[in-house]
C-alpha cells in the first residue's frame, strides 16, 4: 500500500498548487489528480452540488487505488471533508484548516483576511477554525470568484488581470489586516499580482504549504510514506475539460517532476 498513489480531487486548475508542493517536498509519492473544470467554478454551485461532485470525483480516485485522499479545494473542502471522511476507509485531508493555522502563526497584528469562493466565505469555515484557535483574532472575509475564471483562462499576468485584482481588492486594502489567506487554491497563481496589489506589509499565506505538511504527517503516522528513494514519474493529471489548456498551466506551474495528461468525462464520473 506504501506505493499506490496520493489522490487529489478539485473543481479544477487551482489544486496544482497543492500538487506542486506536495512533489517539492515528497518527490517519490506517486499522484492521482483529477480537476473538474468542466464544472466549474464549484464556488458558485450549491453545498448539495458540491457534495455530489467531491463524491463522484473521491469515488473515480479510489478506483485508481489511492492510499489517501486530498481534497485540493476550498470550496469542496468547506461542503464534504466531514462527508468524505465518514465515507471513506483511507486519511482525507482539506486545505482549510492548515491555512488557518498558518495564518493565525504569522499575523501580528491579528487581523487577517480571507479571500475565497462565494461558497467557501458562505459556509464560514475559515472564520469558525481561526475564531476557535484565536478568539482574538478579526477575520475579513471577502469573496472574489472572478479570480477562479482567469486562473481557468491561463491569464495570469495581463492587464485585465491586474485590473480585476485591484478592483476585488480595493475593499480588503482598507482594512488594516496584516496577512491574507489565499482560500482558494486558484488563488496561489496570481500571489505575485495580488501581492503587489496590497504591499510587502501584508503576508500571504499559500494553504498548500501548511497542507503538504499535514499531507507528510498522517503518511507517517499511518506508515504509508513511500519507501522509494527515487523522484516520482508514474503521476496521472485527468481533467474533465479540454487536455490542451490544461497541459499549459500544468506545465507552467510544475515545472518539476514528470506526469501526463488525460482526460475523463464528466459521463464517465457518474457513471
């Protein structure tokens, strides 16, 4: 069991920036990732849709023999970690509890903000873990599904990129907050244009950081780290929309380590 893969299930690009710190950091762990951009954004979708989808997609990864599960969106993770987790026999990790933990460790000032799917700032899941972890603590919650759309385009450095950021931005700049969390992994693919947007006096905080941390732990207590000490090449990267564009962010944003590309229906899914 040491060997099957890691699986990963997302709404669609966004997770890669999950999949990108995970192979930096456990380059011999094997993946399985499957993005939905054919349906997305999930951010936009109901808490019931949400639900289906993240089971349909757990569902196609455990066929592939997946050891753990990793749900590499906010969004999903907010509406099925808890369901997941009573489904399903193998660890199921999401991206929002490590993200508070690391931004409740970085704030100085205890106000930290939250940018995230009109989804994920509903359910207040962010709000809930870092008010429990530190009461003191002022959340921003700002929701700002536009940025999920470039991510999904690949157009990530133009001018109407810069624009839109500014403009969603403009009420979180405000405010006094000193660190920000990234709550939607799309959002780590525009981290250069946000931050430049706010200032080096505001911190962002990547969830994947924290998560592949988390990812590393429940492998070790489980004893399900792969004991190979060569650099993964057996990863499978499934989209439900067109290969090609994936491909391109895929291959930009991961620059290390080897995969390919598949697609795999939304049909076949729910099948």
């Amino acid at each position: 069991m040491k060997n099957q893969p890691i699986g990963f299930l997302d709404s669609g690009v966004g997770g890669l920036s999950v999949v990108k710190e995970v192979m930096k950091k456990l380059p011999n762990e094997n993946i399985i990732f499957v993005g939905d951009s054919a349906r997305n954004p999930y951010g936009n979708r109901t808490k019931e849709e949400v639900i289906q989808y993240s089971k349909e997609l757990s569902h196609f990864l455990l066929k592939k023999n997946i050891k753990m599960l990793v749900i590499a969106c906010n969004t999903a993770t907010a509406a099925a970690l808890d369901v997941l987790k009573e489904e399903l026999d193998i660890p199921v990790v999401g991206v929002i509890e490590p993200g508070s933990k690391s931004a409740i460790k970085k704030t100085k000032n205890n106000e930290i903000g939250v940018i995230a799917t009109v989804r994920t700032v509903e359910s207040a899941e962010h709000r809930n873990q870092i008010s429990h972890l530190n009461p003191s603590a002022k959340v921003h919650t700002l929701a700002v599904p536009k940025f999920v759309e470039i991510v999904e385009n690949n157009d990530l450095t133009s001018n109407y990129a810069k624009s839109v950021i500014e403009r969603e931005l403009k009420e979180l700049k405000q405010t006094a907050i000193d660190t920000l969390i990234l709550g939607c992994t799309h959002y780590p693919l525009l981290a250069d244009l946000i931050q430049d947007y706010l200032g080096e006096d505001v911190s962002l905080v990547d969830p994947a950081i924290a998560t592949t941390q988390l990812i590393k732990d429940y492998l070790m207590t489980y004893d399900l780290l792969n004991p190979s000490k060569e650099k993964s090449t057996d990863s499978v990267f499934y989209t439900t929309a067109k290969t090609e564009k994936f491909e391109q962010i895929a291959r930009n944003w991961i620059p290390i380590g080897q995969f390919r590309v598949e697609n795999i229906s939304v049909e076949e899914l729910q099948k």
